[in-house]
C-alpha cells in the first residue's frame, strides 16, 4: 500500500510540510522507513494513504 508521509523543520510550525509516497504495509511502517532517512532537524507531521 502506498502511503503520504508528511514532514516538516522541527520547531517552525508555519513552515510547508513536504509529502513523500512511501510503499509500506501499514502507517507505522511508512513512518519508520521516512524517519530513518530524514535528517534529525525535521518532524513527521501526518500520514495518509494514497
């Protein structure tokens, strides 16, 4: 299942959250796999399937 994951700067709550398609089983799955590439500034802000 494809899922949009939504992120954005830690701490600047007016910034544009960025969507990224991930293929992942469930919702925390394709959390996981995006928090492991994101770099440590940035913060998952929601999650939807596609």
């Amino acid at each position: 299942m494809s899922w949009f994951v939504r992120h954005r700067p830690k701490g600047d709550t007016s910034a544009e959250a960025v969507a990224v398609e991930v293929n992942s089983p469930t919702p925390a799955d394709a959390i996981d796999n995006v928090c492991a590439t994101l770099p440590e500034d940035r913060i998952v802000t929601s999650v939807a399937p596609y």
